[in-house]
C-alpha cells in the first residue's frame, strides 16, 4: 500500500465506537467507517452496532459480503492500519493459484493425487493458461457480462498470439508449425487433454454469456471447415478465424427444428448456371451470430441434407436474441434471403450434410461436458465456503445435517462426471476422427445428458444452500443465481437431453449380440 499503516492495539480499536468515531477489525485489519457510515448499503445504524463498532468485525462482514469487497480501491483505503502482533488469516488469492478448498478442483491438480492421463507437461499447461485466464480473461468477463457487449477485440488478440483459438479445435493439422502457449507444447504432443483443461479453465470466469462469447460458435462452426473444406476454402477461411479477426458460427437450429435436423426448412437451390447455390430460410438461436462473418449452414437440397459456408454479404442479416444470459454471446436470429453461394463453398459432398454434422456433434458436446462439469465444481467451491463461514443458530451452516447431504450429492455429481470424461477423453486420444463418430457418439452423447441433468440439480441444491441470495444477482450469491438462470442452455445446446439419452441407447443396442439372452 502506498500510505504508511500505523499499528493498534484491540484495546485502542474499542474506543472508537460511536458516530463520531468508528472503527472496526477485519481479519486483523483496522478500518475507519466515521466518514463512510451513512454511505453504508444498510445504513449506518448496523454499523454503530455495539457488537460491530469498535469491535472485530471479521465473522459479521464475511456472513454478508464477498472477500473481493475489502480489495475495491474505495474500501481499501479506509483500512487505516493493522492490529498489532496479529496477522491476516483470509489473504487475497492470488492470480493463477489452485484452490485449497475440497472438491474445488478436479484431483488431478490436488497435491498428493495421482492421474493416469495427466503428464508434467499437461500440469504445466494447466498453470499457464490459469494465470492468462485470471489475468486477461476473468476481468473482462466481469465487464462485458454486464454490458452485454461482445468480449474485448484485445482479449481475442491475446488469445490468437498464444494459438489459443487454434488449440481449441482440438489436435490436428492446423496446428502444424504454429507455436502453442509460447513452445510450452509441441503442436505434435497437444492431445484432447490439453484442450478440456484449456475448456475448463475458461468456464472458471463463471460468466456464462460471455463463455459463449468467447467464440463459442468458432469451437463449433469452424470443425466442418477444417475437415470437409476445399483447400482454397481453408486458405480462405481458416488464418483469419484463427487470428481472431473473422468470427465464425454454426447455424443449423431453426424455430420450427432444434434437435431435428431433417427437419430444416432453409432450402439451397443450385442456380441455372451451376455455380452457386440460392439460399432462402432463417436461422434462430445461433451463438455468435449477431457478430459473425461466416455461418456454417445446414439446408435442405434436392438430394438431402447439405452444409454449406456461408458469408456475411448480401441476403444475410442478423438479429439479436435477448435470452436468459448476456447479449455478449451474440445469440441471434439469422435470415437468408436469396444468398448466392459458391459451390467450392459446400462442406462435404451434396446430400452427405448429416455426416458433417455427426461427427461434428461429439466434438461439440464433449466441449460442452468439459465445461458444465467445471462449472458444477465452481459451485461446489462456493457453497463449500459460504456453509463454512455462514453462522445460523450461533453455528456454522455446514453443521446442518440436511445442508452436508445437499453437498454430498453435489460432489459425488462432479466427482463421477469428471472421471467419465476423462476416460471418453483417452478413448478420443487413441481414436482416429472417424472411429470416434462411430464408438464414442452414444458415449459423449449420454455424459452430457447426465452432466446438463446433473447440473441442474446442483443449481437447486445452490439456491437452497444460499437462501435468498441464491437468486440475489449481486453479492454473495450472485455466481449461484447467475448459474442457475443460464444453466437450462447447457441442457438445449448441442442438443436437448432426451435426445441425447436416446441416442445413447439407441446406439447401444446396435451393437447389441444377437446370442446375449438371460
């Protein structure tokens, strides 16, 4: 601090404790409130309290206000020394730190524990992108989550100079010659672990919109692109989206077809002179469409179901969607109007669209598992502290029985979520692209339908574990009720859950024996 802090004894903090004077002790800190008393959000009277002024204050600030408020610059400076011989217990965390909380982080990175799948290298990867998530990330999160405008141009940069949005289409050949978080792994050795920690360190902003935002419709827009584009199409398309100049989106849910993709009514006609397609139809629910110059489009043809690239020009136009969460993930409604399309600008072969898109799904909803089950750990952190420092019926909350078996629950979900994730992650690591569509579809498909099911029931263990600031959007809850409003997405997106359940089954009982009898 740039101002000289005196030391006080706890017997000179007690004399100032009335209007004219009034200081309090937090965590071994003294703060002068004279001036700041009748600016209080409750009022001065709660802090002229006699078991509040002049006293410590610690356990009665942190039962109703967030850590983070002590470290605002306009609280900060009313700390006016510190008591002496004692010395804070409730240190600020520092960027990039894993939590010390149980159950906060996956195993993995808790000191003692063992993992079959992570290496050194994947633990040093994992500290990196922490400290750029904390330190570029989160803050701009915070802001634009608000705002409802699209993440910073400069956030976007940062990411591209790293090969962050490169290394989100998983390992491939587009990650050949590029260098990836400054050399910290070779584009050969970067497999699907390093990706899910790169996920889930993202979702740690706890800032929904603004994950989606965060070109959540290149993390599934661009993948048919790079595995059923021409080659002068990828020349064309894939550096810029890359750099994070151009932006990308996967439209394919229409209004009267989500999960039901035959059931699309965009048409694409082939003109009389064969070298464009005429494209006619509407988009809706498209993530980062308001801002994107490409849409990854699926149409009906007159031989099936085709996918084209389409871009932003004439005939397209777009509409934003207010939702549940922030505007900033560019949720928007889509029209086509008699866009000329170049043939060379078909994914895959004409009529083949369902196989782009098939293969396309289990990248996309394995992405969305990484990050529902980091989101439901965030959640398992927050109540983790709030039962620990909340005080009911003079003790802590997590002395209630019912509120320990709420927890329970909420860990054994993330807990079990995050080990089937991680085994489907080594079967997609020892699996070329194509064996994946074919072996892990009914998999990923039925982890998610359990993590978007699971997820949803730690949001409502939350709120009741919270209270009213459960579904207060600032303060103490405000990360729970933020959750548990956007938290139906996870279950719509990628498709609804029955769906995915059925699909699961489906795919199961092809490979059924014929000879497998009771």
């Amino acid at each position: 601090m740039s101002k000289q802090m005196k030391t006080f004894t706890r017997e000179e903090v007690e004399k100032h404790n009335n209007e004219g004077s009034l200081w309090v002790i937090i965590d071994a800190k003294v703060y002068d409130l004279t001036r700041f008393k009748d600016l209080h959000p409750g009022g001065a009277a709660v802090l002229l309290d006699e078991e509040i002024a002049g006293q410590d204050a610690t356990d009665a600030f942190f039962g109703l206000h967030r850590h983070e408020v002590l470290l605002r610059p306009q609280y900060a400076r009313l700390q006016i020394g510190t008591i002496e011989d004692e010395e804070e217990e409730i240190p600020a965390p520092k960027l990039g730190d894993i939590s010390k909380v149980p159950y906060a982080e996956p195993t993995w990175l808790n000191d003692g524990f063992h993992s079959p799948y992570f290496t050194k290298n994947h633990r040093e990867f994992q500290a990196a992108m922490r400290k750029f998530v904390d330190e570029v990330i989160t803050p701009d999160a915070l802001i634009h989550e608000s705002d409802n405008k699209r993440p910073n141009q400069e956030v976007f940069d940062k990411m591209a100079a790293l090969e962050i949005h490169a290394m989100r289409m998983g390992p491939g050949k587009h990650l050949k010659g590029r260098t990836l978080m400054n050399g910290l792994v070779k584009p050969e050795e970067f497999d699907y672990f390093h990706e899910l920690i790169i996920t889930q360190e993202i979702t740690r902003c706890k800032s929904r919109g603004y994950g989606d935002g965060l070109l959540g419709g290149k993390v599934i827009g661009l993948p048919p692109v790079l595995n059923f584009g021409s080659d002068e199409l990828k020349a064309k398309v894939i550096p810029d989206v890359l750099a994070g100049k151009k932006f990308i989106c996967l439209a394919v849910s229409e209004a009267q077809a989500g999960s039901d993709v035959f059931g699309l009514s965009t048409t694409a006609k082939k003109s009389d002179c064969g070298k464009f397609w005429i494209v006619n139809g509407n988009k809706k629910w498209i993530t980062n469409g308001a801002f994107a110059d490409y849409f990854t489009t699926g149409c009906k043809t007159d031989n099936g179901f085709t996918v084209l690239l389409i871009e932003r020009g004439e005939g397209v136009e777009t509409k934003s969607i207010k939702t549940s969460y922030s505007s900033t993930a560019g949720t928007a409604y889509v029209t086509f109007q008699n866009v000329k399309v170049p043939i060379e600008n078909t994914l895959g072969e004409e009529g083949a669209g369902i196989y782009v898109m098939l293969s396309n799904f289990n990248h996309e909803r394995w992405v969305m598992c990484c990050s529902s089950t980091r989101s439901q750990r965030g959640i398992v952190e927050e109540c983790m502290k709030w039962t620990t420092q909340r005080k009911v019926f003079g003790k802590p909350l997590i002395n209630q029985p019912v509120v320990r078996a709420k927890l329970a629950d909420m860990i054994a979900r993330v807990e079990s979520l995050q080990a089937w994730l991680e085994n489907l992650t080594h079967q997609m690591n020892n699996m070329p692209y194509k064996e994946q569509a074919s072996k892990l579809a009914g998999p990923i498909a039925l982890l998610k339908m359990h993590a978007t099911r699971s997820a949803q029931e730690t949001a409502k263990d939350a709120v009741q574990i919270f209270g009213g600031r459960g579904v207060t959007s600032s303060g103490m809850g405000k990360f729970i009720e933020h959750y548990h409003r956007t938290v139906p997405f996870d279950a719509l997106l990628g498709g609804a859950e029955d769906v995915l359940a059925d699909l699961g089954v489906r795919q199961a009982m092809r490979a059924m024996p014929k000879e497998a009898k009771l």
